[in-house]
C-alpha cells in the first residue's frame, strides 16, 4: 500500500509560453520547412515504430527538450534507436532544428531519418501510444512550478506517473533531473507514493551516457547542485 500525494489532478491545458521573442527569418523558415519533415505524425501514434527512417531497435521518448542538445546528443550516439523528442516552445524547437540544417537549407537539406518532433502537449501523445511501446524516458530539467498552488502543472505529477508507466514496457527506465530545490523535493514525495517504478536515490553528479544540457550548464553557473533519478518500470 502506497501513501497518497495531496495534489490537483491534472488540468486539461498547456501551460507556459509557447513563444517568446518575434520569430527571425531563419527561425519562421525552420518552422515552416524544416519542422514538417521531422514531425511525428499523429498517424503513428498507434505504431510509433511507423515514424522512422528504418524500423528502430528501440523507441526512447523524451518530454521537454528545451534547446535540444540532449536529444540531438542521443540521437548521434544511438543510431538505432528511435527518438521522440517533445517540445512546444517554439524558441526552443527553432533552437534543435538550426542545428540539423544550414542556413537557406531549410526546405531541402536532410534531416535525421531516427530523430522526429512532437510540437503539441505531451501529455496527448502519452494517451495514445500503446502499452508498453516505450524504451526509454526522460525529462531533462523541467520547469519547476515552484509555487505550491502550481503543484498540479509539474509534469511529476501522480496522473503521469501513471500514464508514463503504461507505455513503458517493464525494466524500462525513466531518466529525470532537475536543479531546483523545491521540485527536487518533489520528485521524491510523488515517487515515493508509487509502486509502478523502482527507485534508488539521485545521482548527484551527471552519470555516464547523459549528454549535459544549457539548463544544467545554468544551474551549475547560479550554484544550484542538480540530481539525477533512474526509474525503473516494474
């Protein structure tokens, strides 16, 4: 029997900007040329495997990439496997593709053919992939949320949990960081009322095969010490 987490189910809506500054020109055309070519489409939610280039060994997701360096950085070291990186900050998914293709190559230069994006709320993509699809998960310094009434929007929360061990097959792991004290302290009281995940105390210095990140590289300048989890699907 687990102990319960006091927390808001939750809400049927994305928070957080989607986009920051008016958009360069080379920002638009990646948007508008580059992206559709990288795109998962919501035809393969039921087959992710359908997405790739060639049929993937495995199918690693990842939720919130921020500037995509830590999914461009798995992709280069794992050619077989099948990548879903999640992102909704257009700033960000501008950030990823300016490092796929050249400049005034947008419509034309390749694209990586194990490496697709999902631009909408992950949490509509993790409702519909099928049970046990997944090999892999990470979520790579999150935003925080810190204020307790914002609880109910940390991705860490009870309802994903839930959600994130349906589609990961067993002995599947789930990989989160983060640097901010308040949703550190988080991870544990939610993790720690569950029994769908083995878990082990954080790493508190970045393990082998964890590509490093800007916001990692923020925390570490500001003074704030991260922690690494590895959950294991039971």
């Amino acid at each position: 029997m687990t102990a319960s987490v006091d927390v808001k189910a939750s809400p049927e809506r994305l928070y957080g900007r989607q986009r920051g500054h008016p958009l360069r020109p080379r920002q638009q055309r990646l948007l508008d040329q580059t992206l559709p070519r990288m795109r998962f489409p919501e035809a393969a939610i039921a087959d992710p495997a359908s997405a790739f280039g060639h049929a993937p060994k495995q199918i690693w997701l990842e939720v919130g990439f921020g500037g995509g360096e830590h999914s461009l950085a798995q992709n280069a070291a794992n050619p077989d496997v099948g990548y879903i990186a999640c992102e909704v900050f257009e700033n960000g998914l501008c950030s990823l593709l300016s490092r796929v293709v050249p400049d005034d190559e947008e419509a034309t230069a390749p694209v990586p053919d194990m490496l697709r994006i999902w631009d909408e709320d992950a949490r509509i993509l993790l409702r519909g992939l099928p049970d046990a699809s997944i090999d892999r998960l990470f979520l790579m310094f999150p935003d925080p949320w810190p204020k307790s009434r914002h609880a109910k929007r940390r991705f860490v929360h009870p309802e994903t949990v839930k959600m994130a061990a349906r589609i990961l097959r067993p002995g599947a792991t789930w990989r989160v960081a983060s640097d901010d004290p308040t949703y550190q302290a988080w991870v544990e009281e939610v993790m720690s009322a569950q029994d769908l995940f083995e878990t082990a105390p954080p790493a508190t210095v970045r393990p082998e095969g964890w590509p490093p990140t800007r916001y990692e590289a923020k925390a570490f300048a500001a003074g704030r010490k991260p922690l690494y989890w590895t959950f294991t699907r039971r």
